[in-house]
C-alpha cells in the first residue's frame, strides 16, 4: 500500500488572464487530497471517494476511456470549443475518476486492478484545485506503487495532461502549484509554462488572509473558461491585460508586505473578473460587505460561485462579517508544501 498526498490551491492573482499568457501568482494551501493505492488481484480499478461512494471499473474500461477522450481532446482543439469534453463530466462525474485513473494506468501501461481510497478536505469544483491535487496525488501514489520512480516534473507534466482531458484547455496553474507546493509564478510562454518559485523572494508567512466557501459554482471551470473565451476580443483583452499588471502590483506588494495595496489588488481584480462575467451574486455580496469594512476579497479559480480569497488586518473582524453573512470559512494556511508519498 502506497499512499501519496498534494495540497489544495488558490489564485491569490491571475486566475483566467493566465489562459490568454498573462502571470499569475499561486498558493498551494494546507487543505490536501489524499490517495491512497494498493494492487487488486482482480482486474478492477475501484475508488472510494472523499464523498464515500464507491466506484468500480474493469481497468480495461477505464483506458479505453482514456484514449477515447484524448481523441475527443484532439477533434475540439482543431475547433477550438471544448464543450463535448466538458459535457462528458456533466452527464457523468463518475468520468473525472474513470479518465484520471485510466490515463495513469494507459500511460504506465498496466493491466492490473488497482484499489484506490481518496480522502480530501478540498471542496470539489470549487476553485481549490480538487481535480488537479487528485491527479496529481493518485499520479505520485500509482507512480510509487509501480516502481516508476517519476520526477515531480514528470508528475506535473502527466498532472496537465489528465487537467486538459477534465477541462479543456487549462493553464496548467492547478497542477503546477498543487505538484510543487509553496508560493508561485506562473505564466504561460508560447504554449509553455514558465514556473517559479517565489519561496526566495516572499519568506515571511500570510496568516490573515480567510478562505471562504460561498458554494458550489453553477458551472464547471471549462464552461468559465469558455464563456471568457466567448466574449469580443476587444472587450476581453484589456480587462485580461489589466490582471496582468494586478499580478506584477500584488507580487510587489508580498514582498513588502504592503497589505494596503494587496487590498486594492484583491478588489481591482474582482472588478475585473465580474465584468469578464464569471462572477455570481454571492461573491458580489461578499465583495461589497468586505470592501464596506476596509478590506480586500476576489474569487479564486474559475469563478461562478466557489472559493473567495479576503484579507483585512482585523482577521477576527473579517471572520465575523462572513459568518454573519452566512458562509463557511475553510481553515487552510497559505505556502503548504507540495506533492508527497506520506511516510
Ligand atoms: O477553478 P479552478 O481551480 O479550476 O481554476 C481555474 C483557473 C482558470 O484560470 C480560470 C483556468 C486555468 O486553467 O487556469
């Protein structure tokens, strides 16, 4: 038995602009998933989930699954719309764990059943990077039970390409920073992602900011992604382009410990992200309560409902406005580390 773990993340900036190349900056939190994996002696993948259901695939389904949706990725990337692979997920969450598995076991080219048991305190689909820090953990687990001995680059790097087959055309943020832990930079160069650790450069800690859970986003983030993607390019590149500079500002702002204008940064791109249309009337509400008391909030991830990243120097204060609001804090520090086989 192996058992593996990655954290959780969020966008403290940069969420959606980073698909069009512009920077971001990411966290990964102390929220982890947790995948365990033994070797079965039948030929049956079988998953318990976070949510305790239990599923259960001949392995031969699920990589035959696998090649299937890498050819359906190929056939919506030549159209550049992704909605048939989107809309397999939603006729199916089963799919997430089919895909994700039979990838793993189609690309290390295994045919024995595999037990896998997932425990998580990341919500799903809600901008904490559950799919990503489940790809990554299960890859990590499946990777050390087989005797593959695979690099974290090389996790992260097969991370992604389960990511596209679940969403799409993702950044690759999620799988990144879920994969190597810690503060980082990422942007997107000529289809590349450029990856750097800002654990040299921002050293002290963030303990003040509050992650807060306003619900479960109406749509997935491939359709977000794909409203965005939808919008007039004229309309869409400035606001794109403005987070951008947000990024730059916030990543300056860490360094120094300037709380004031990571305020103004958190705020400016939340404007941003509801006029690019992602955000929803609970995050509105909560943006415009913690703006009334002096403080900084924005959506993290994809947007549409999810997780909310909000910041104000009297933590307690902040933490009573959102309880008296109705929503649910999730208690997770910032800068955890990465992927790991647990000892
Ligand atoms: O909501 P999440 O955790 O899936 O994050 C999506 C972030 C986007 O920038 C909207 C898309 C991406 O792949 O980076």
């Amino acid at each position: 038995m192996v058992k593996a773990s990655a954290p959780g993340k969020v966008f403290l900036i940069g969420e959606h602009a980073v698909v069009y190349g512009e920077p971001a900056i990411l966290s990964a939190v102390g929220a982890r998933c947790f995948v365990e994996a033994e070797k079965s002696r039948d030929s049956n993948v079988s998953v318990k989930t976070s949510t305790d259901h239990n599923l259960e695939f001949s392995v031969e389904e699920c990589r035959e699954y696998a090649r299937r949706l890498k050819e359906m990725w190929e056939e919506c990337n030549k159209r550049t719309d992704f909605s048939e692979i989107i809309n397999e997920f939603k006729k199916d969450w089963r799919n997430y764990y089919r895909v994700g598995i039979g990838f793993i076991l189609e690309e290390f080219g295994i045919g024995e059943g595999v037990r896998i048991i997932i425990e998580s305190r990341i919500p799903i689909g809600s901008g904490m990077g559950f799919s990503a820090a489940f790809s990554v953990a299960s890859i990590k687990a499946l990777s050390e039970l087989f005797g593959k001995g695979l690099s974290q680059e090389e996790v992260n790097d097969l991370a992604y390409r389960i990511e596209k087959l679940n969403h799409g055309k993702p950044s690759g943020a999620d799988n990144s920073t879920c994969t190597f832990g810690g503060l980082l930079w990422f942007q997107r160069e000529e289809g590349k992602p450029v990856i750097n650790s800002l654990r040299e450069e921002i050293t002290h800690r963030f303990d003040d900011f509050v992650i807060v859970n306003t619900g479960s986003p109406e749509m997935t983030t491939g359709e977000l992604v794909q409203k965005v993607r939808n919008l007039r390019e004229d309309y869409r590149t400035p606001r794109v382009k403005r987070l951008g500079e947000l990024t730059l500002k916030m990543k300056k702002a860490l360094k120094e410990k300037d709380m004031e204008s990571v305020k103004e940064v958190l705020n400016e791109a939340q404007k941003n992200l509801t006029e690019l249309g992602v955000s929803n009337r609970n995050l509105d509400k909560i943006s415009e309560n913690v703006m009334g008391i002096g403080g900084g909030a924005k959506l993290c991830g994809a947007g549409g409902g999810g997780i909310m990243l909000c910041y104000h120097e009297d933590k307690e204060r902040l933490v009573k406005l959102i309880e008296s609001l109705g929503f649910e804090i999730i208690e997770a520090e910032l800068g955890s580390e990465g992927a790991r086989i647990e000892g």
